[in-house]
C-alpha cells in the first residue's frame, strides 16, 4: 500500500492540432492532423506513475457525457485504479493544444467537470492515507488542492505539488508540501528570479524539497539540509513535449513510493521525460517500466 501513488486532480480530454508553426493572434494557419486523446495534468501523472511500475489511483471528476466515460475508460486501460472519479453534471474538461514542427505547444484548459474539485468528498482521504504519495496541481479549484494536502499531511503522506498552471501559493497550502516541482517558468513566477539556483533557495524557505526541471537543461534539486543533486536531460529530438513535465513527476513519485533515493528518481524521471517528447501524444507517449530502464542501460 504504501507503495501505491495517489493523485488529486485534474482530467481532460485533449483536443490536439499539428501544425508547422503555431498562429500568432489573429492569425489563422493550416494543420496537417488532429487528434483527441485522454489527458489533464492529474491523469497524465496518474498514468505515468502506473506505467513506470506504481500501483496508482486517480481522484478527480468528469461529467456526464461521452468524453467522461472515453476518459474513465482511458485511465482504467492504463491500470489506474479509478474509484474516487466522481461523475458530476454538465461538460467533462478539455484542453484545446496546439503543437509545432519544434515540438512546443500552447494549451488552453477548459476545466468542466475539474471545477467541482473544491473539497474532497466522502472516501476520497481514505483513499489517500496509507499512500507512498500524494501528487497535486493546480488545475482544479485551490481549495480542493487544499484539502486533499491536509488529509495526506494528517495522514503522514508525502505531498508532491507541480505548480501548474504558475501562481501564488498560499501558506495554508505550502505548509502541506513536502516536495515541490516547478519548471523554469513557474519557479520565475513563485520567486521573481530567473536564476534557477536562486529560485531554488528561495522556494526552501516555503518547503523541504524543491525540483525545478530545466527543459534541456536537465533538472536542480535541493533541500533545506543542503544537499544538491544535478541531472542533466537526455539528447533527444523532441516530437511533442505536452506531457514531458507530468511524465518526469509521475515517474519521480514511483521511484521515491517505492523506496528509491532522490538521484535515482531524477534520473528515472529524466530518462521517462526523453521518451515522452520523442512520441505524440500524452497517456500515449509516458513509457513503462521497462522501457525506462532500458533506455537507461543502453546510455551507459
């Protein structure tokens, strides 16, 4: 059990163009495909924890229409266990993306059924507690993210919070954070440093752990005992980054549930990152278990 990965949060249905380059405003461009495929930054790490090899479990909700019966159905195949997906009036939520030639995307979220998170409902802390951990963003309403970080805080599970989409923590919710990971970005936005190292020093002060991934650069880490560990990324041609960063922190939170040290699970995760951009897709594009780490053993 205390191996298992709990996530708190969102699920969407991604609405995905291809095209050479993205539209500025204003601006109408030609795409050469379209794809809709199951994702929200929460189910994206649900699965990427359960194809890396941790038994995961996905609390969240969508709506009553055919698009949440295609995205519980999604979770399900992948192997997360989906008894606190709730099914609530109205329109499941959707994320409409745009990815380019170089493999960015731009993402605007639509939240739906996501917007009912405000609170946890009845089961969903038993579903937390006796947890290896609890991962989090911002995706749905911050008092949902509130509640599910007391619960596991009280129930002694580690709490794992990707600050995305980027904005200001409240104490109430930084004071339940055991590991925070923010991107470049978003540790920018928390801190008011583009300097990673700074950032990260300064986000200790709020939390016992930070990770800031770094894109190609790789990732920082660090803690309030002052260890530092670097991790550079892997050369790879990127063909779609939207899941990269819910990849790295799926497969960081199975490492860690499972009992591994922080250098493993950053080199995991960095290894699991370097797949995902090389595929289209999100669910799609997380490896497993195995193919982690056989990528791993053929770049030593």
């Amino acid at each position: 059990m205390a191996t298992t990965v709990a996530v708190f949060g969102s699920c969407n249905m991604d609405l995905v163009a291809y095209t050479g380059i993205a539209p500025r405003r204003g601006e109408t461009v030609l795409g050469r495909e379209f794809r809709t495929a199951p994702g929200g930054k929460g189910a994206n790490q649900a699965v990427a924890a359960a194809r890396a090899g941790a038994p995961a479990r996905f609390i969240g909700a969508v709506g009553d229409d055919e698009l949440g019966e295609r995205l519980r159905a999604a979770l399900n195949e992948y192997g997360v266990n989906t008894d606190g997906l709730r099914t609530v009036t109205g329109n499941s939520g959707t994320a409409h993306i745009v990815v380019d030639d170089d493999g960015g995307n731009a993402i605007v979220v639509v939240p739906g059924a996501n917007a009912s998170l405000d609170s946890l409902a009845p089961g969903d802390a038993e579903l937390i507690a006796g947890c290896g951990a609890l991962l989090l963003q911002l995706e749905i309403p911050f008092t949902g993210v509130e509640s599910a970080a007391v619960a596991a805080r009280e129930a002694g599970v580690p709490v794992i919070l990707t600050p995305a989409p980027a904005a200001e923590l409240p104490e109430a919710l930084l004071s339940s954070v055991d590991l925070l990971v923010p991107n470049e970005h978003e540790a920018a936005v928390l801190t008011g440093s583009a300097d990673a190292r700074e950032a990260l020093r300064e986000l200790l002060n709020s939390v016992p752990e930070v990770v800031i991934t770094l894109g190609a650069a790789g990732a920082l880490y660090g803690n309030r005992a002052g260890e530092i560990v670097e991790v550079p990324a892997h050369p790879v041609r990127a063909v779609d980054t939207t899941a990269a960063g819910d990849t790295f922190v799926g497969v960081l939170a199975a490492t860690r549930a499972a009992g591994g040290g922080i250098r493993q699970a950053l080199e995991r995760a960095s290894a699991a990152s370097a797949l995902a951009v090389g595929r289209n897709g999100a669910m799609a594009a997380m490896p497993t278990d195995q193919e982690i780490s056989e990528f791993r053993a053929a770049e030593r």
